[in-house]
C-alpha cells in the first residue's frame, strides 16, 4: 500500500498512513498541485503556518522507464503568490519511489527557529538537529557533510543561504547521483522550506524493494518502444546530448527571439560566444564532461560538466536560460563568468533564471554596467552575504525593478520572463500570460512549434493558430509533468506517435489500467483547472494574465509587438 | 551574388573556412547553397533567411542572411 507521509514541523512528528483514495490516482505535478489545491488556504502568507510543501513522485518513477526520475514540489510560491509546482532531477525520486512514497507532506512552523534534517528511510521519519557547520554554508559543501553522516548514496533535498534568509527566489536544491547539484528552480519553494525550519531532507532507500510492476512483459517491451523514441528523434538522440540546452542561443539569435539588454532587441553580435557549440568545444578542450544525465536512467543526458582552463569542475546543469540571461539579457560575453555565477546560484540555492533576469534589471536601472561580469559576480554574491542589495536580488527581477522605480521589468506574476521574447515567440508569450505558475517557459513550450519546427509549425511571428497551441501543450504538460519524466521527452514523442503511445501503455502495465491518450488530456485538464481555481481563491484575476506593457514597443530585427487582446489571452485556458 | 552563411550545431563543419560569406554566382535557393557546402538536404531541419523561417526551395537575395541548423531542441 502505497504511503502518504505527513510531517509536522512544529511538533517534528511524522504520521505515515496509507495513501488517500483521491490521491491514489495521482502523482507528480497532479498530486502537488490537487493537495495544495485542496490543503492549502489561497490566501495564507506562502511563509506563513498555512502553507504546506509537498514532494511527489511521477507515475512512473523508480522503474526501468528512462527518464522517469523527476521530482515534483508544490506549495505556494513566496514569489508568485500563486500555486506552484516546480520540478527536479537528482535521485531522491526514485528513493522515494522505492520506498512507496506517493507524498511527503511538510507542515507547520518550528517552535524554535532552529533547523532540523529531516531523515526518511524504510523504518519511518527521524528528525536531527542540522550540522552547525552547513547552516549558512554552500550547497556542495553542505551535501557532502551530509553524505558523510548519512551514507554517500543516500537522497538530499536541501536549502542554502537563500532559503533560510526565505528570499522569495530561493529553490530546492537536489543532490543528483554524482553528490553535484539539481534544482527546483523556480517560485522560490526553497523559501517555504526554509520558513518550515528544514535545513535538508534525506532519503535512504536501503533495503527497499523494487517498485512493482502490474504487467511487467507489457511494460518491458513499452518501455523499449519508449527509450526507441527518444533515442532516434535528432533532437532527444543528438542535439541534446552533444550540446546541452544551451544549442539554442544561436537559433533563438538567428530567428530575432534572443532577447538582449533587458528586452530591448531579440538579437545581438555575440551569441555564439556563449551559445552551446562554444561551450561543448570549451568542456572538451579543457577536458571537462559533454554531456552526462541528472538522474540514473536518463538516456538524453543533456547536462554536462563545465570546467575551467585546469580542468577543474565549476558547475553542471548548466542551462540556456540562465547562459542567456547572463549572455544576452545582461550582455555578458564571457561563458567562464557566467560558469562561475550559476555555481554560485547552486552554491547560495538560488532559481538562476529569476535571479539572472534581476541582474539585467539591475544594469538597467544602473546599478552596475551592462555587461560587466565582475560587477555582476560581486552583486550575486552579496545574496550570501545578506546585504540589503543581496535580498533585493534574491527576491528577483520584480523587486530590483519596484527598488529602482523601473518600468521595464519583464515578469508575469511577479516571475522573471524567460529566455524567448513574447513578441518574436508568439505562441510562448500566451503561456507565459496565462500560465497558473507565473512567467514559465516550461509550462507550454510554444518555442518547439514557433522556432524548433518540432510537433508541428505556427509561425512564430503571427497570432494565427497560436491560442490552440499554447492551450494544447500546457494541458500535455501538465500531465508530462505527472509522469516523472523529463519535459524533454515531448520532443521525440511530439513527432513519434508510437513514443507516446509507449508511455501510455508504460503506465498502464505499471498499476494496471487501460488509459487511453483522451485521459491523458483529461487529467491535463484537471490539473490545470485546480490551479487556476486555487489562484482565483488567492486573488488572480484575469488582470494578472497579462504582459508588461513595454512589450508594445517594437522588438528589433523583426520590431513586431505584443498584440493579443484582452479576449484572446483569455480563451488561452477557456476550456 | 554574396550571402551570408552560417551553419550551426551540427551542420558547423560544413561552415565554409574563409568566413561567412558565401558567393553565389547567378544567385540561387537555399537547396543549392545547401548542396554546394556539401550538406545533405536532409540534415537541415530549420532554414532561417533573414531571421524568418524559410523552405529549401525559398530564392535567395543579395545580402540575405541564411541560417542553417540540424534539428536541435532544449528549454
């Protein structure tokens, strides 16, 4: 029977009862966000006593399905003021999964304003005191000492500095198989966390069994067809792997969606010198790793190991967005500098995007020049140090931009726009209008459709068919994000039925069903509706569905605008 | 007729030595710049020309600004 684990924080006890039925259905992004739609008051104060972070598997997390090990967190965000689910590779999923863990439920203040590890295994819940020497420490060093005193395979879920000081940015950092660093990145869940007393979580799946499997013939030979999709799709199969995420400077700076100097144009003279074919022949030039998975079983391994001129290891996971927000957005053409920022972002456990995007909000009200790395390194470190400048920054691009009486501060929701401009990447632009989670590229990816001519094409610089996309891929996704898998498996099976028709057919074999793809899209639908429904309970209107009103200036090379009505924004999620 | 070429990802090794520029005597499309690097049509999975999705068959002009890619993807 499948365990539902609630945590109380303020008594730090722990009742471990059998998964409710109406979560019995559910996993991941589906079962975070029902709970929190559910649990949670919408209008609490997310650091407040009402609040409640939850942890969840996907579907099919801890089997042989490759790709499958993502985290799901959910609470709501200190940042959005809205629900969120933001996810994570790492290996505590699959621990949690192995151990029949559908929930963990973290509830309640601390009496005592100290922080607590919260220890998980086969024999129940145990609550430590936090080493004295990880509190305020960096995030690599911290998970060492706690692989040290808990076993060097053991799960961690941890917060830095940024958490306990419960900036509004602030992520979950998780330990991935080599003891590096994975994050829930966005909506500053690592605030909650924080607010919660709970310094790191740790899992330990000794002694666990295998997760069972209902139909394990049918799900071998799905799971074959599935790894098949993902392996022979050019994007899932090769790009990925060779280059990372950060192959798309060049086709975002060559399609003008690039945007650079706080969104003032959507291209720029040097994107290839910090776009991924730079970076791959850097790594394998200095020796470093190309590419590598952030959780066992992922066969697309786009994460890599980035290394300096000794060849000595400065970050992985390292993305796009934050490569572009620093490279482009904040004009810093250098990919060393920028190595060394998002390893301080993984060091303090800071959401790079969000804190990336602040950066060029800072340059912009002048603060520091435009592309200045060093400045830019001194100013991101100041979050460590609790300066007021630093929690400015770590509370993210809308506060720096309401600090310095900026106009021009592209969020929605209060979360920092991603690395596509809305107006040269139309599709992308609804979602990040309309989606529950605030500013999120990873909510409805309309830039595989406008740029990558992946599932299909909707030309990018028109409105003509962009409403249905955004609404089709934001349902899909939040039922990817159900599954445990990477979102990257949609683009092998966007374009290779029989890919997903394996991941259906994967879950059922798993808990013998017979779904079909119309419940896929129906539990999308759920999902998204309880979200929207706990944000109306919060206070959003349709008046949050909207962009900043400086994307109706023109947008060099293309200088096309923001120009959805009201109306059409609001069909997006009319369904 | 001089173009500009740029070949990413993938396709980076069929980027010509000396630059950018690409001359095209009598003009052409996308295809014969294709071909006459050396790539294989079906490798190209998004043709920009000027910024703009174009098809293999689009005419090119002086000055154009071609952007050649494999198929790639992330977020």
């Amino acid at each position: 029977m499948a365990k539902f684990i609630r945590i109380d924080m303020g008594t730090r006890t722990a009742e471990i009862g059998a998964c409710p039925e109406k979560y019995a259905g559910l996993a991941g992004r589906g079962l975070t966000s029902m709970f929190i739609a559910d649990e949670v008051k919408p209008t609490c104060h997310p650091l407040g006593k009402y609040n409640k972070l939850v942890f969840a598997p996907g579907f099919l997390t801890g089997t042989s399905a490759v790709n499958s090990g993502r985290i799901s967190c959910g609470a709501k965000s200190p940042l959005t003021g809205g629900i969120k689910e933001s996810n994570s590779g790492g290996s505590f999923s699959q621990k949690m999964a192995r151990l029949d863990i559908k929930a963990l439920v973290f509830e309640g203040l601390p009496a005592d304003g100290k922080y607590a590890v919260v220890k998980v295994d086969k024999d129940g819940v145990t609550f430590d005191e936090a080493p004295a020497e990880i509190v305020g420490a960096g995030n690599y060093d911290a998970i060492k000492v706690l692989q040290d005193k808990y076993g060097p395979k053991v799960g961690v879920a941890l917060i830095g500095p940024a958490g306990e000081m419960k900036l509004s940015a602030a992520n979950i950092s998780f330990a991935d198989p080599e003891g590096n660093i994975r994050s829930a990145g966005r909506g500053g869940l690592g605030a909650v966390m924080g607010s919660k007393g709970i310094k790191a979580v740790i899992i330990d799946d000794a002694g666990a069994s295998a997760v069972p499997i209902a139909r394990p013939e049918e799900f071998k030979s799905a799971a074959k067809r599935f790894a098949n999709a993902l392996t022979t799709h050019p994007v899932t199969g090769q790009g990925l792997p060779k280059y990372g995420t950060n192959v798309l400077v060049n086709i975002l700076n060559e399609a003008g969606g690039l945007p650079t100097e706080n969104f003032r144009r959507g291209r720029n003279e040097w994107a290839n010198n910090i776009g991924g074919e730079t970076m791959a022949a850097t790594i394998e030039e200095r020796g470093g790793k190309t590419t590598h998975g952030c959780h066992a079983g992922c066969v697309i391994r786009c994460s890599q190991h980035y290394v300096d001129k000794q060849g000595k290891y400065i970050t992985s996971g390292f993305e796009y967005e934050t490569i572009w927000a620093l490279g482009a957005d904040a004009a810093i053409d250098d990919l060393d500098a920028i190595a060394y920022a998002d390893r301080e972002y993984d060091e303090v456990g800071i959401d790079s995007i969000e804190t990336s995007v602040a950066v060029a909000v800072a340059m912009d009200a002048g603060v520091i020049p435009w592309g200045d790395a060093k400045a830019a390194l001194d100013l991101i470190r100041q979050i460590r140090q609790g300066t007021p400048l630093g929690r400015i920054l770590g509370c993210g691009a809308a506060a720096v931009g309401q600090m310095y009486g900026l106009t021009r501060v592209p969020v929605v929701k209060n979360q920092a726009i991603p690395a596509y401009d809305p107006r040269a990447v139309k599709g992308v632009g609804l979602t990040y209008a309309t989606t529950p989670m605030g500013a999120d590229h990873t909510a409805g990816y309309a830039v595989a459709t406008n740029i990558l001519r992946v599932g299909g094409f909707v030309d990018p610089l028109g409105k003509e068919g962009q409403v249905e996309l955004s609404r089709n891929l934001q349902i899909a996704t939040a039922a990817v994000d159900s599954t445990g898998m990477c979102l990257f498996i949609a683009f092998a099976i966007l374009d290779i039925p029989d890919g997903f028709n394996a991941l259906v057919d994967m879950i059922n074999a798993r808990y013998d069903l017979s779904l079909t793809g119309d419940d896929v899209t129906a539990l999308g639908k759920t999902i998204l509706k309880a979200e929207l429904d706990f944000n109306r309970r919060a206070g959003f209107t349709s008046a949050h569905d909207r962009l900043p009103e400086f994307f109706e200036e023109p947008c060099p090379p293309h200088n096309t605008v923001w120009d959805f009505t009201d109306e059409e924004i609001d069909s997006v999620l009319a369904f | 007729m001089i173009i500009t070429v740029k070949c990413y990802a993938t396709l980076q090794r069929f980027q010509p030595g000396g630059g950018e520029e690409f001359s095209l005597p009598g003009g052409g499309t996308v295809h014969d710049v294709v071909l006459a690097l050396g790539i294989a049509p079906e490798e190209v999975a998004v043709i920009f020309v000027n910024g703009l999705h174009a098809p293999m068959d689009k005419a090119l002009a002086e000055g154009d600004r071609l952007g050649l890619f494999p198929a790639v993807g992330g977020g």
